[in-house]
C-alpha cells in the first residue's frame, strides 16, 4: 500500500467515520527544526541537481579554465615570474565563487520572480533567510568542488609550485572569505528583490570591474591604499591576497596588508554581512509585497 | 511546399532587408530600453574598460609601466577588437533562446513573412552596435592614456575598413552556426556562445601572439579567421609595430586579406547549410515553441 497520506484508503476510512483527517496528515516540523528542514531542502538542488546535469558541471569548469589560461599566455608573453602564473590559477577558481554569488545567489530571487516561484517561497511557513541559507550552502559546497578541479588542473597544466606556510590559516582565511561572501550574496538577493529587467544587467556589470578591484589576477598591492582599502568591501579581495601569502614563495612580499588582519576584517565582514542580510532581507521583504513586486513580471 | 518552407528560402531582397531592419531595431530596444540613455551609456562603457583595464594593470605591474612596448599595444588593440567576437556572436545565437524561451515567441517569428536568419542577423546589430562603442572608447582611452601607437593619420584606412567589414560579417556567418545550433539545444545550454567565444579568445593570438601557445595547440589558431582578421586590424592600425611579431610576418596584407575572405566564404557556406540543417531538425522534433525552462 502506498504510504501517501492523501492516498484512496485513508480519504475512504475518514469517509467511513474513522479517525479525523488532521491525524493522518503528515507531521509537520516547526521552529528550528523547520529552519533547518528548509535549509537542507534549498541547499539540496545546489549540491545533487547540478551534479546531474554533466553539461553544465564541463562549462562550469571549462569557462573559467579558458580564461585562466589565457591570463596565464599573456603573463608568459610579457615574461612574468612564474608566481604569477599561480596567482592567476587561484584567482581564476576563486571567479567561480564570483559567478555563483552573483548569478545563482544575488539574482536567483529575480528567476525565481520570473518563474512564479517567490510568491510561493512568501507564502510558505518557512524563513526566507533559511530558503537563502540553504541556496549559499549549496551552492558553496558545488562551487568548492568546481574551484578545486579547476586548480587542480591549471597547477598540472602550468606547473604551478605551492608553497603552504600555515594550513591552519589558509583554512581559516577561506572558511571566512566564504562566510562573507555568501552574506553577502545574501543581502544583495534582497536587493534583486525589488528589481526586475535591470537584475541581468546589474549581475553582467558586477563581473569585470570585480575581477579588476578585486585583484583576481595580480596582487591589490599594485593599487593605491585607498583602492585597494575600498575594494577589500567585496571579501574575494582579501581573502585572494590572504591565500597568496599563505600558498606563494613570492605571495607575503605582494600582500597587501599582514593575513592576521586580513583574518580579522574578514571576520568583521562575515558578521556585518550575514546580520545585515537577515535585516535587509526583512526589510525588502516588506517593502516588496508593500508595493506589490513580488509577483511582477516585466518583459 | 510547406509555407513555412517559403519563409526561409525565398530568394526576397525587401523581405530580407525589412526582417533584418525590423529585427534590428527590436533587438535595440530589448538591449537599451530597461533603463534610462545616461545609465545605459555607463553601463557600455564601464564592462568593456574594466575588462581591458585587467590586462592593463597586469601589463603594468610586470613591465613597471612600459606602455611604449609593441606587445602593449599587440595585446590592448587586440582585446579591444575582440569585443566585437562575444557581441556579435553570441548577439545573433543568444536571440534563438531569448526569443523561444524568454519571449516566447520564435513560433511567431517562423509564422510571420519574415526570414528567419536574416531575423536573426539583424537581432544582433545592437550588440554590435553597443560593442562598437565599446571598441571605439577602448582604443581612445588606450592611445589618450596609456600611449597605444595609433596615429589617425598614419592608419591604412581602406586596409581597417575592408578588414572590419569582411570580419563583421565572417562573425556574423559564426553566429549563425551557433544559431543553428542553439535551435536544437535547450534553454540552460546558454553559455555555448561564450565557450566558443572563450576558445576563440584562447586561440585565435588576441591577448597573446601564438608563439607563446604550446606548439599543439598553435593549428586550431592558424584554422581560425579570427586570427587573421585581428592580425589585419592590428596591421592597418599600428603598422610595422603589429608585423613585428613572428606569427605571421610571413604573409603580405593581401595574403592575408586573401585567407580571411576565404575562411569567411567557407563559414558562410557553412553557416547557410547547417543553419538549414538544424532548422529541419528542430522542425522534426517539435522545438521551436519548446520550452526548456526544467
């Protein structure tokens, strides 16, 4: 017998003057239990969905790898130390995290505008800070396993040479770059709320100048302080130049600021960032239905 | 004979002229009109300087400024001009799954008296557009500030406006392949046309010369237009300074002229049959109203 409660024989045995229909429904968790109920089901779709779809797993690694590798012919075009050619390999992986914040986290509330499902998430009984929770997990630990086989194969094709002085820190200094990052994904996905065509264009923007401020591909160091100062804002930008120290011969003469106080700020970021989505995202949240955007579809 | 047959291979000049004419001013408006002219100027200006602005400061910090250096002005004009590959290319593929996903309403167009690669041409003249002022405010930037060699006065104009005309439209005919393709395949495939295009960049000598490729990889270079048509920019825009490099110093401006004409002849037959090609199948299968949105 089938073990849906909405099934033929329990209908019938409620018809027949059996138990009250509220008891064979099935049990519904709330609170915490809920929270995190909803956070394993948004994250899931991230992690096993995109597993299945192989197409976009190849491009996912194959776009980024073809920019690594042209970065990497023009620095041995111009005859750079071979340490660059690591920083572009590191900072190549670290674009896929970029893509991902800014296209599956930032602007996914804008597709799930368009499809119809926002309103839906609103109505649910569910957090929609547990909803993006979930969507940063998943799409973390997916975007890990991409940046991981992308440095894997841009260190085997370029001969990349490591050299780790603290494991620890390393660890430490992407654990945090993520958790800032992905808060702020988080507050920009109340952002995109509001917005409806511009969202594309307002994503396709924030690719190169982030790449550039950000120092994807050479040390911020070369930039002013107050540059680099201002830029350090998105968490890529010292979590980049906190792992070139740390993996680079070369990386502590090009940082920018020591990686202890690359850790703290990073540390700082995390916190203002996710407090901040959860605030703004209360906060958009009203004003979108307030001015009724949650269901608009402007084409 | 279908009538839908009709449509796409009538020999029509108007017809094809209106398709296009139209096409293109849709594909105007769908690109400019979800903001206001100022804050759509900004947004094609800002992209396109700070994408030539990486290679600029990576230049930079290896070289300690040296912008007087014929590879600065190799990798600047030829990141410059290769703006014109990503717009015009994935401009034209990317409307057959704007139009059949998004807008819903490619089974229209194949409805309507148009034609539908000539549709599908003019639906990238925005792109084109947009990223000729993308081009144009690179190269001014580079030469008023970072000491790119080109001299207004010294450049073999017939040379630069025969070569970006015989490459627009070798682009173009790419385009059309892609299209074609982008007919059968679904919405989430997206990204073809910026594989392609990240390949060509790859090897096609833009940012690099091919020299610096590994010897392997060099033929799918010397295979691509693309390679030929920036190497004739850079030669009719910088002279000598472009010819100083090795890759092709062997082939005279005619020769090379010669080569990208046929290349773009033999992508155009290309395009026009498998563009044909993957139509009947998309037919076949029911997928020009298909949705793919799963």
């Amino acid at each position: 017998m089938s073990n849906n409660p909405y099934s033929t024989p329990q209908v019938l045995s409620h018809q027949e003057g059996g138990r009250p229909l509220e008891v064979d429904r099935l049990h519904k968790n709330s609170g915490w239990r809920l929270y995190f109920q909803t956070v394993i089901a948004r994250a899931y779709p991230r992690i096993i969905g995109q597993q299945r779809e192989k197409s976009w797993l190849f491009f996912d690694i194959l776009l980024p790898l073809l920019s690594v590798c042209a970065y990497v012919f023009v620095y041995r075009a111009i005859k750079a130390p071979e340490d660059y050619i690591g920083f572009v390999v590191v900072g190549g992986a670290m674009t896929a995290f970029w893509m991902n914040v800014l296209w599956s986290m930032s602007s996914q509330l804008y597709w799930e505008k368009e499809q119809g499902n926002l309103a839906l998430y609103i109505m649910s009984p569910t957090s929609m800070m547990a909803v993006l929770l979930g969507m940063a997990l998943g799409g973390l630990l997916a975007t890990t396993l991409r940046a991981l086989v992308i440095i894997v194969l841009g260190s085997l094709f370029f001969h990349v040479q490591y050299a780790v002085v603290s494991f620890v820190q390393l660890f430490a200094v992407f654990i945090l770059a993520m958790f800032a990052l992905y808060g702020l994904g988080m507050m920009a996905a109340s952002l995109y709320l509001l917005l409806s065509r511009e969202a594309w264009h307002i994503s396709n923007l924030a690719q190169e100048p982030i790449y550039l401020f950000s120092g994807f591909y050479f040390p911020i160091k070369n930039f002013s302080f107050w540059i680099s100062a201002i830029s350090s804002i998105i968490p890529l930008t010292l979590g980049l130049d906190a792992m070139r120290q740390l993996v680079f011969k070369t990386g502590p003469s090009l940082g920018f600021v020591s990686v202890g106080v690359e850790i703290l700020v990073l540390s700082i970021l995390s916190v203002v960032f996710l407090f901040g989505a959860r605030l703004m995202l209360a906060y958009m949240e009203k004003l979108a239905i307030r001015e009724g955007r949650l269901t608009e579809n402007r084409r | 004979m279908q009538a839908t047959d009709i449509q796409t291979t009538k020999k029509n000049i108007p017809l094809y002229l209106r398709s296009f004419r139209m096409a293109a001013w849709l594909g105007w408006q769908i690109e400019s009109n979800w903001t206001d002219p100022f804050l759509f100027a900004i947004y094609s200006i800002i992209k396109p300087l700070a994408g030539a602005a990486i290679l600029v400061v990576m230049y930079s910090v290896i070289t300690s400024g040296d912008f007087a250096s014929p590879i600065f002005s190799y990798i600047y004009l030829g990141n410059a001009f290769y703006m014109y590959v990503g717009a015009v290319m994935s401009g034209i593929s990317w409307a057959v799954l704007d139009d059949r996903e998004h807008y819903k309403t490619l089974k229209y167009m194949y409805v309507a008296p148009i034609n539908i690669p000539a549709y599908l041409i003019g639906r990238g003249v925005a792109k084109f557009l947009v990223g000729s002022i993308s081009v144009i405010i690179t190269i001014v930037f580079g030469v008023l500030f970072l000491h790119v060699n080109v001299d207004p006065l010294a450049i073999n104009w017939p040379l630069f406006l025969i070569s970006l005309v015989i490459g627009i439209v070798m682009l173009a005919m790419m385009g059309l392949i892609l299209a074609g393709i982008s007919l059968l395949i679904v919405q989430h495939v997206w990204f073809i046309g910026d594989a392609v295009a990240g390949a060509l960049f790859l090897f096609s000598g833009a940012i690099f010369p091919l020299e610096v490729l590994p010897v392997w990889l060099r033929p799918f270079g010397f295979i691509m237009p693309v390679t030929y048509w920036l190497e004739l920019l850079r030669r009719s825009l910088v002279g000598r300074v472009a010819e100083a490099f090795p890759t092709l110093s062997a082939l005279n401006n005619l020769q090379l002229i010669g080569i990208l004409l046929g290349l773009s002849i033999l992508f155009g037959i290309v395009a026009q049959f498998l563009f044909r090609y993957c139509e009947h199948i998309a037919r076949e299968r029911g997928l020009i109203d298909m949705v793919t949105n799963y």
